[in-house]
C-alpha cells in the first residue's frame, strides 16, 4: 500500500476497541444474484473476460463483515448514446445526474425473449456487464446506482477482453480500504467477494472448516461458506504467502492465467488506474509473495494529493490529466522486478532488524502499553539469503491492443 494514506484523518484503529464487531460492508453485489444469466449472454461474457467472475453468483457467496471491515465526455448526449446502446431511456425517476438505478436494470433486463435477435442480445449482455462491473468489481457506497463511465467499454462490446480488469479493481479496492481507514467513513466497498477469498487463502487460521475443494475460479471455494459456519482457530496468524503454488491449483485454475504477459505484471513496479484513482503497486515491498527473500524496501512513494481524487472526479479525460501515471502503466515492462526464487521466503536479517527499529508493531495510544513481543532478530533469519534490493529487468512487451480511440 501507499504511504501516507492516513495522514490527517482519524484512523479507524483509534476506534477499534469501539467496534469490536464492526458491520461496515456495502451490499449491493446481492443484487446480482437475482439477475438470470442467460446462455446466448455468456459468449459475450468470455469474450469480455467476466465470465469467471460471474460463475461466483452460482450460489451467494457470504461477508463476514467483521473480517472484511478489520469516465465520459461533458454534455446532454451521454443520454443520447445511452439510448443508442440500450434501445431506451429509462424514466426519469431512475435517473440521478449521471447514474442509472439498479431496479431498472434488473426489471427491464431480467428476461430474454426466447425470439430475441442477436443485436437485442448484445443490449442484455451490455446491461448485464453494467450491472456486474457495478455490484461486483466496482461496487461503490451507493449500493444502488449504476455510472454511465461505463458507456465508452459498453459501445466497443467485442474490445471489453483486451482491458486489465484485474488492475482497475485492484487500485479500486486499494482505494475503498484506504478511505474506510477514515473512523468518519462508515462503509468499505469494493470487490468484497475477492478480499475475502483473499483473507482465506493468505491467513489459513481464519478459514471456515471444510475448505478443501478446489476448482476455478478459486473464489469459488468458498461459496458454501457462511458466517455462521464459523472459521478455524485464530491463536495464531501464519502467513500463506504463496498459496496458489501447489499443483492441485495449477491443475484447475484457467491456463491463459499463467502465460508470461500476466506473470510479468505481477512483478511490475507501475501504476494502477481506476478512472481518476491512481494507486502505486508497490510490489517490491511483498516479495515473499513472489517467492522470494524479502529485501530491504525502498521509500514508499508519497501519492497523497491524489488521495482526493475519486473514480467521478470532474469531467476530465483522464488519459490526459493522468499522463504521467498512464505513462507508467504503458511502460510497465521497464519495471518487472527480477526474482530469485527461494525455499524459504521469509523476510532477510537485515529486513527484520529494520523492521524492529522503524514499524509499529501494535496498536496502542502512545506509550500507554509496552509491546510484549521480543525485538531480536531469529538466528534461521541469518540463512535466508541476501536483502539486497532486485533490479529491474526491461523485457519485450506482448502488444496489448492499445489503439487511438475515436468518437
């Protein structure tokens, strides 16, 4: 994460002996689950690359709120293209400034007709992917109300695979658990679905009983969890840090995943664009997730004038206005980090003697606790290798598609 986030805000660590079970969840991705996917909409789907995503509404997929909690041209035409993509305006009743209201979607959109013409089809498929960018990977504290932002992906249907999804919702979701840090915001939202199967995998304590099946998308092992079914021990908290390394998730999950384009944005020091919100993917700070011997972090890069900025800021272009940071993601292959695999991923000597000395270590107000826990660094740390920072290793790109827009 960024450094800085919370500078200047009340921190909703101040507060936690105040909500020892907090409920500070948005729950509109429920409203997905009551729309019918329909077959002639899945091709678009695949073809999108949302169609994995969607296989989660198979059956609702439970918060545990207290676990999760811890852009368009100026004008009158949007309407007009609105129009022009879904065959109609819905009445004015539904509309709000720029938003559509979910109920009007769902009514309008929620049966095919069985002699439906492959145009009206690509119409639902555009309003299920509307709902679905909205409720599940970019659900904001609305709950209720889709963004025509979306218009430009919706007029270009066939080009929606050729978008980094995953990044947008990273640096979305980067955003909406920097905000909810704010004692003053009451809700997080996000890809709630995502973090949580995140939570389970990473921290094996917190995982509810049963969690043993595996199959794609790997979210989907979870679907039967419930908050009343409880989760394992929290005595302890041991880090996963690779937990999709075993060969029985390299046997289920989609092979395109692991082709080398994608491995190598793991590995990028770039931007994360969401629209207006602009996250730093500091991946050189988590490299036990990669693999390898935590080295030495540099400065965290300090982004905090764009902490004000939102995914509806203005009417800008944000291409333009955000150049610089589009720069970096275009010349994300610059910034791939070299990575040196190791049996034991845990953090260096020499990280863990910084660490001691600079982070802090529990939440108290000031020096009203001591912390209990020892400040030597383990001798096992000594053979884990050297914290020397990794290069990074320009490499050829695989063309990604870009190409100049034109209205």
């Amino acid at each position: 994460m960024n450094g800085g986030c919370t500078d200047g805000v009340a921190h909703i660590a101040g507060t936690i002996d105040e909500e020892m079970q907090p409920t500070r969840c948005v729950y509109s991705v429920r409203r997905q689950q009551n729309m019918p996917l329909h077959d002639r909409i899945i091709p678009y789907l695949e073809r999108a690359g949302l169609y994995h995503l969607v296989r989660l509404n198979a059956h609702w997929f439970w918060l545990d709120e207290p676990l999760t909690s811890t852009c368009t041209s100026r004008g009158p035409d949007r309407w007009e293209w609105f129009k022009d993509l879904f065959g109609e305006l819905p009445p004015p009743d539904k509309r709000k400034l720029y938003t559509v209201h979910l109920t009007w979607f769902h009514e309008r959109f929620r049966v095919l007709p069985a002699d439906a013409s492959e145009e009206t089809v690509r119409i639902y498929a555009r309003a299920y992917i509307m709902m679905l960018q909205s409720t599940q990977l970019f659900m904001d504290k609305s709950a209720n109300r889709v963004h025509l932002r979306w218009l430009p992906f919706m007029a270009r249907l066939y080009d929606m695979g050729s978008y980094s999804w995953g990044i947008a919702a990273l640096a979305w979701l980067y955003r909406c658990m920097c905000r909810v840090a704010n004692r003053n915001v009451t809700n997080l939202a996000g890809p709630l679905q995502l973090l949580q199967s995140w939570i389970f995998w990473r921290f094996s304590t917190l995982r509810p009983q049963c969690f043993d099946a595996f199959s794609f998308p790997l979210a989907s092992r979870t679907m039967d969890y419930s908050v009343s079914s409880g989760i394992g021990s929290t005595n302890t908290s041991i880090i996963v840090w690779e937990p999709y390394g075993s060969l029985d998730i390299l046997a289920v999950i989609h092979s395109k995943i692991l082709i080398e384009e994608h491995i190598r944005l793991w590995r990028a020091v770039t931007s994360l664009i969401y629209f207006a919100v602009i996250k730093w993917h500091q991946v050189d700070r988590v490299f036990p997730q990669l693999g390898s011997v935590q080295h030495m972090p540099e400065p965290a890069l300090n982004i905090e004038y764009l902490h004000s900025k939102d995914d509806m800021d203005g009417d800008r272009w944000f291409s333009t206005y955000y150049r610089t940071w589009h720069q970096h993601w275009d010349e994300r292959v610059c910034s791939v980090l070299s990575v040196q695999r190791v049996a034991d991923p845990s953090p260096s000597a020499e990280y863990l003697d910084w660490w001691h000395r600079v982070a802090h270590r529990i939440l108290s107000p000031g020096i009203a606790f001591a912390d209990p826990r020892p400040t030597q660094v383990l001798d096992d740390a000594i053979l884990r290798g050297s914290s020397q920072a990794p290069t990074r290793v320009p490499i050829s790109d695989i063309p990604d598609n870009r190409r100049v827009e034109q209205r």
